[in-house]
C-alpha cells in the first residue's frame, strides 16, 4: 500500500465533493422536470434542518486560548479616543 499524503486526500475530498454535488443536482433536475414539488420540499426541508443541527453541533470556541493580554481586542477604544479600561480594577 501507498502513504497517502495531504494532497491526495485533499483531491480525493474534492472529488467526492463534486460527485455529491453533481448527484444531487441531477435529483433536484429530475424532480423539477417530473414535478414532483412535494418530494422536493420535504427533502429541502431535511436538508435546512441537517445544515441546522450540523451548526447547532458546531465547536465555536477559539482552539487556542491564551490568557495574556496579546489577544485582548481593543480597536474599538483606540478608534474613538478612549483609553482602555480592560482588565483594570475597580475603585
């Protein structure tokens, strides 16, 4: 057996990217073309709420959290004038 290596696998994902691409498109034509539109709206609609539950499911938090102040966002303080008052203490 061969190694794969990185550029393989990315053309090989790109492949089958197209193909279900093509597949599917190919679907929707025939059921447009047969006019089937209720088949076509029950399987959009299993399609928004897959995409829904696959965002839903999605880890949005930074992968790499550091907890110096290098990744502190302040633009909007510098861009108005206002010294920042970020991690400063009460008084």
């Amino acid at each position: 057996m061969k190694p794969r290596n990185l550029a393989a696998d990315q053309r090989r994902r790109k492949l089958i990217t197209v193909l279900w691409t093509g597949l599917l498109a190919i679907v929707t034509i025939t059921l447009i073309y047969k006019e089937m539109t209720a088949v076509l709206y029950i399987l959009a609609t299993l399609g928004v709420t897959a995409l829904l539950v696959v965002v839903g499911m999605a880890d949005l938090t930074p992968s790499n959290t550091t907890s110096g102040d290098s990744t502190i966002n302040d633009s909007a303080a510098i861009g108005s004038g206002i010294t920042s008052t970020f991690g400063s203490k009460p008084s």
